[in-house]
C-alpha cells in the first residue's frame, strides 16, 4: 500500500505540474482515486467513512444543486461551515458551479462578516443549518441536483483571517 500511495502521490504531482494550476485541475487529480478512503466523521453515536468517489458524486450533487440555485454568477458565494466533509463537499461545489467561495470565520463578530459580505457583493451563503448573516440561505442538505453543470468552474477563493 505504502509503494501505490507514493506513486500516486508522484503521479498526482506531475500531472498537476504538467497542467494549467487551475482549480478544475486541482480538483480532477484529488478526486480520480475512487476507492481510497478520504475522511471519516463521527456523529456521536458511529463512525462514517467517506471515500474520494463517494465524495465526488457529492460535490457534483451540490454543485448541480447550486447552479440551478442561482447560476454561474461568477461571484462569489459565502461558505458558512465548521470543519467537516460538508465543508469539502461545498467548497468545491462552490468552484464546480461557477462561483467563488468566501470561506466565513464563523468566530469573527457578526459586524466584520456583514462587512465582508458587502464589500464581496455576496447574495448566498451555503451553511449547514441556518446562518446570522443578512442574505439568502442554502442548506448543504437541501442541495442536490441531477442536471449536468457546465464547464463553468471558478479559480478564485476569498478568505478573512483571524488577524
């Protein structure tokens, strides 16, 4: 197993250096290996296993759900998550469908968020619940999607830090 993860990995960096560097790059590398375990979580009660396909199908799912939501705005979108496959799955359903992620510091004041949002002119955010935030809402469950998206992917994320 340890010889295949380190001709993946070689492979995966020759591919991605061999390529533009784009994000629809980067995400094409990350999620080719179907069957490899991605991450785990754990609900309180189990263990959930997650691999890079179950992951992918997610993400297409959202992403469909997304741009049927709202478009291609080619803007960007808050991103209102903690740490968790729910975050990895939005983040890149974000770029797939043609927008940009502003990934939200849930722990700044609510005052700093509603400035940022203004200055990025942001309309959306994807959150797992609800959000406090003075925009539309969509929830990470509620995005799902047959449709195709087109080939409309973003190379762009904004971020606060904690500064």
């Amino acid at each position: 197993m340890r010889k295949e993860l380190k001709r993946l990995i070689k492979q995966n960096c020759e591919d991605l250096e061999s390529s533009p560097q784009t994000f629809a790059d980067i995400y094409r590398i990350i999620f080719r290996p179907r069957d490899y375990l991605l991450c785990e979580s754990f609900d309180g009660f189990r263990t959930h296993q997650m691999t890079y396909g179950q992951m992918a199908d997610r993400i297409e799912s959202m992403a469909s759900g997304l741009y049927v939501a709202i478009g291609a705005t080619h803007g960007y979108v808050g991103l209102e998550i903690e740490n968790c496959p729910d975050w990895i799955a939005a983040f890149w359903a974000i770029l797939k469908s043609g927008n940009k992620p502003y990934l939200i510091n849930c722990r700044h004041p609510q005052s700093l968020t509603e400035g940022i949002i203004k200055t990025l002119n942001i309309t959306t955010v994807v959150g797992k619940d609800s959000t406090r935030l003075p925009v539309r809402f969509l929830s990470v469950d509620a995005l799902q999607g047959t449709q195709p998206v087109p080939d409309v992917f973003e190379d762009e994320i904004a971020l606060s830090t904690s500064a």
